[in-house]
C-alpha cells in the first residue's frame, strides 16, 4: 500500500522553496568568492539552475506528477460538464419538436 499523494499545493510550494534555497546559497557563495552586481546575479542564476537540474530532480518528478493530475482532474470534470450540457440541450430540443418533427412556434 502506498502513502496517500501529497497536495499539488504543497508540492508546488517545496519546489520552489528549494529553487529559492539554491539561489540564495549560490548568492552568497558568489559573494564570499568576490562576484558583486550583475554578475554575481547571472553567475548565481546559472549555479542555481544548474545544480537544481540534478538535486532537485524528485521534488521535480513530484511536482510534474501533480500538475499532470490537475489537469487530467480538470479534462474529466470539463467532459463532464459538456456531457450534461449536451444532455440539457439534447432534451430542449427532443420537446421543442412537434408532431410532424418540426419545431413548434
């Protein structure tokens, strides 16, 4: 048996936690190095990016499994909705007909 899925909210959130995580700590590494302005921020962009590529890989597996189950939610509950639509209108238009199938006015 295994463990109930975690909420998409929370996934979301201790992703990007840690993405912020990783660029303050490259932040501050580019500093104690001696990187000041511009490029401490793109050097710090780049360290980020690229170490959250490979140590945030199963916050990330996580996050994409949520998303893509928000969205297959959304799809069913869209077909859903359009299916009682069609349903309502299917109706509307079985009891507007009249007897010789053409609508009554």
């Amino acid at each position: 048996m295994t463990a109930p899925a975690a909420p998409r909210r929370g996934v979301w959130f201790r992703y990007n936690v840690a993405r912020l995580g990783l660029l303050v700590a490259a932040l501050g590494l580019g500093y104690v190095a001696g990187l000041r302005g511009v490029l401490l921020a793109v050097a710090a962009l780049l360290v980020s990016g690229v170490l959250s590529y490979f140590v945030l890989s199963r916050l990330r597996i996580e996050l994409a499994a949520a998303l893509s189950q928000a969205v297959d939610t959304r799809r069913s509950k869209f077909a859903a909705r359009a299916a009682r639509e069609d349903a309502v209108v299917d109706a509307l238009a079985d009891r507007s007909d009249g007897p010789a199938g053409r609508p009554i006015s």
